[in-house]
C-alpha cells in the first residue's frame, strides 16, 4: 500500500524517484502475486490511473516488477509487440495511453467533459481503458477473452457486481462504436437498436463513446481522425435516444438543415431540400455544411448519358478529397475506383450512396502520389464515362508492376442477417493497388446494387463494407452470396496475383 501511494505522489505530480527508493520499490514487488485487494490498494491503484502523469508511474510500476503481482492476468501483453502499422505501442504501453488520453479528453474537449459529466464516477471508464486489451495474445477474439480476464482480475480487486458488470461490458464491446459507425448503416433502425441493446443503459453508452475516442486517440493517427469523430458521435446520439426514449429518432429537420445549405450556396435556393430528400437520412451526418453543399451542387445538375461531375479537392499535402456523381447503376463505383488506381490514388475512406433520383454520390478521402497532376485525374475521370478510356485494360497492365510481393488473399463475409433490407458484404484483406477496384467491379460482374459502401483503411489493412441487392431489388440468396465470394476472389486474383 506504501508502494503504491508514493507511485500515486509520482502520477500526481511527475516528480523523479530517487535510486534508494527504486530499489526499495522493486524488493517490494518481488513477492508472489496479491490474492486480494484491501480498499485502500484499490484508491492508490485508481489515483495512479487518474493522475495527470500516469503513463510515468504506469511504466514505473512495470518497471519495478508491480503489473504482475498486482494483476497475474497482466503478464501475457507485458511489452507484447502489436505487429500493425497503426499501433505506436506495445499493448501495455497503449493501455497506460488509453487511461492518459481519458484526463486529457477530459480537460482539453469541452464534449467529452459534458458526456464525462452525464456520465458520473469515472472509475469503470479509467479501469476499461486499462484492460480493454488484455485479451491480445489468447488467439482468439481479444475482446471476448479480455473479458473474461477482466472479470477475473476485478473480482480479486474487490469490486462490487454492478461495477464489476460495467466495466467487463466496456472491455467486451471497446471496438462496437467504431466498428458499427464506420461500417454499418446507421439508417437501418436494427443497427442502432442492436447497439443499444448490447449496451443497455445511457450510462454505459457515454463512458462507452469516451473509451472509444480515447482508444483511437492512444492507438495513433492512422486508426482516429474527425471523420471518425464525427461517425462515432452520430452513432451514439442515436443509441442514446433508444435507450432514453425508447425508438430510433426520426431524420434532422430537413428544412433546417436546407436553409443552412441554401445560406451556403445562394445558388441552391429552392433545391436543398428536394436534393436532401433523395439521399438517406445519415447522409448529412458524415459531411459538414460546407462540403454538403458543394456535393448537392453536383446533384442539382446531373450528368447526362456518357458524362460525369466531380470534384477535385487536393490539400496540398498528398491528400485530397474526391467526390464523383453518375448515373447509378452497376459498375459506377468500380469506373471510379479504376481511375483512382490508374494514378496510384490511394484510398483512405470512402462513402457512396445510392439516390431515390437514379444517381450515384461516391465520396472518397484519398493520399496521392507527390507527381500527380489533379487536372489529368478530372481528365480521365471524364474520359471513362465517355468511354474513350479502357479502365480495366489499362489498370491491369499497371498493376502488374506494382503488384505485392505477397498473393492478397481477400476475407470474403457475407453477412445476410445485419440489414432488413440489404445483404452486408465486409471484405477484409492487405491493401495493394487495385484492391478496391477489383471488389467493385466483382459486384458489378453480378449486377449488384449497391446502396452503401464503407470502405476504411488502417495502414495496410482495408475493411470495405457494402450493402448490396440483386438487381430486382431483393437480399442476396445463398446462391448469389456463394457466387458473390467466387467473384471477388477471382477478380483480386487477376488483378492482383495469387
């Protein structure tokens, strides 16, 4: 207990501990792990936690010897490498990042703090952050078994049931938020309903959003942004209204909404609201007004037969946004994507949806190569959909030389029961040049409608999601679904080696 408290001085204030004292530290810990938990241990551990220098004293406490004494479940992700390019960490140094990223969210984002607010006492949120990947390392689902490591190594600290429940839910559902916001539809009622029942109380959804922010802020740029942020807090807004009222909320005040559009873009006047109506309810969710407006331009005057509008939006750093309508039918999402590939565009995350007026609204957040020339990008663009340039021909040629030293070898999930009214297709897989195409162009090989895509890109790992319907209108049989997995395989296969 002695030990502990002056580890929590050090979270508190940052202060160097002098070499008699570590060495008093580690003959400390060297003993057998603690059976249990007095209170006061667990209000020194909790303190260690909060303080504002809590990575310095979480590592010191390794250092000495502490993690494995106090929790014996620790020891499988003491210094455990995370073998992905979007991890900064080893998997206990994340942990103490996690519970650093939770005070500094506090302190720094006025949001956070009013969730923190509505929430109450912190303490689950400060634990989850800690053991939310504990479960790494057990081969099998890091979620599922960090919870049954969690509820092991809480039960000795001498935790009441309710909270002890609380934080082995965290634990259990750390990846739901972000997962079902950056690949789901969140105007399926089923999705967010599920979410909410998984949860089951506003209190969990709150410390649950803040965990999810301040995972992805400890994880390290190429696993959180604001496009993230944004998703993420749509989700849970809706989740929270389940749970507090009981039903999925209706759409935005479209009218609002249009006024804020039309005080943008004077030349909108009289159209938002029309153009509104045609896209899904979360389209405004994923955009600002700004960026809206400027994408509702391209539908108030659409592409006529063997043309295309777009635009071209480079940041001046290699990164850029490109956003393309077409006429929607099967094969549009794949033209894109074969221009993008075409001049090495890679894809960071994308949206595409589906109008009620026959058009295609496909978004993406790209990274390209320094040498690119924007303008021959719009160019080709526009040569494709005239059908003055042999996309596939040419893309196939090219991929040969940039082509992975390793066979990409696609995760095909059909997932027929994730949507009334779609099947949810997730592919998973190494990115390489031309992944996204060959996906794509295997929908449109079978003819597929596809009413929503998700794609996101961690490092060098896609998911790509996408809600797909036969061209009557219908889910996909198991017969299509089988058909579906053939094709998409074959086409990365071709285009990719393998």
């Amino acid at each position: 207990l002695l030990a502990m408290r002056l580890l929590a001085a050090r979270a508190r204030t940052g202060r160097q501990i002098a070499r008699p004292t570590l060495t008093w530290l580690e003959q400390t810990f060297d003993r057998a792990p603690l059976e249990d938990w007095s209170e006061s241990l667990r209000v020194a551990f909790m303190t260690v936690l909060r303080g504002p220098e809590a990575v310095g004293a979480c590592e010191l406490l390794d250092h000495v010897g502490g993690w494995t004494v106090l929790l014996p479940e620790w020891a499988p992700v003491r210094g455990r490498v995370q073998h992905d390019p979007w991890h900064r960490y080893t998997v206990d140094g994340h942990a103490f990042a996690a519970a650093a990223q939770v005070s500094r969210l506090l302190e720094q984002d006025q949001r956070a703090a009013r969730t923190a607010e509505a929430a109450g006492d912190l303490d689950a949120l400060y634990l989850a952050a800690v053991f939310h990947d504990i479960g790494k390392g057990s081969g099998e689902d890091h979620s599922v078994a960090g919870e049954l490591l969690t509820r092991r190594a809480l039960a000795r600290m001498g935790l009441d049931a309710d909270e002890l429940e609380e934080v082995a839910v965290l634990v259990r559902h750390h990846l739901l938020l972000v997962e079902t916001a950056t690949r789901r539809d969140l105007d399926d009622p089923s999705v967010v309903e599920g979410v909410a029942a998984a949860l089951g109380s506003p209190r969990r959804l709150r410390l649950l959003h803040l965990l999810t922010v301040a995972d992805g802020l400890a994880t390290g740029p190429a696993a959180w942004n604001d496009w993230k942020g944004t998703l993420v807090a749509d989700l849970a807004a809706r989740v929270l209204h389940v749970l507090e009222r009981g039903t999925a909320p209706g759409p935005s005040d479209p009218e609002a909404l249009a006024r804020k559009v039309e005080a943008a873009r004077p030349a909108l006047a009289g159209k938002a609201a029309r153009l509104l109506a045609t896209l899904p309810d979360s389209y405004p969710s994923a955009v600002d007004v700004g960026e809206l407006a400027e994408e509702l331009e391209l539908l108030a005057d659409p592409p006529g037969p063997g043309s295309v509008r777009y635009r071209v939006d480079p940041s001046g750093d290699g990164h850029g946004l490109v956003t393309v309508c077409a006429a929607d039918r099967p094969g549009t999402l794949a033209r894109t994507t074969g221009v993008l590939a075409l001049h090495r565009v890679s894809v960071l995350r994308a949206h595409a949806w589906s109008t009620s007026a026959g058009l295609a609204l496909q978004r993406f957040a790209v990274q390209a190569p320094a040498t690119l020339r924007w303008e021959r990008l719009g160019a080709d663009l526009d040569a494709a959909w005239a059908g003055r340039l042999a996309v596939e021909a040419r893309l196939e040629r090219k991929a040969r030389d940039y082509r992975p030293p390793a066979p990409v070898e696609p995760d095909v999930r059909v997932l027929p029961e994730e949507s009334a009214h779609s099947t949810v297709v997730e592919v998973r897989a190494a990115d390489a040049l031309g992944l996204l195409h060959a996906i794509a162009a295997a929908l449109g090989d079978l003819d597929l409608d596809v009413r929503v895509a998700k794609i996101d890109t961690l490092g060098d790992r896609v998911v790509d999601t996408f809600y797909v319907r036969s061209p009557w209108g219908a889910k996909l049989s198991d017969e299509q679904a089988d058909e579906l997995t053939l094709a998409i395989r074959h086409r990365t296969t071709r285009l990719l080696g393998g």
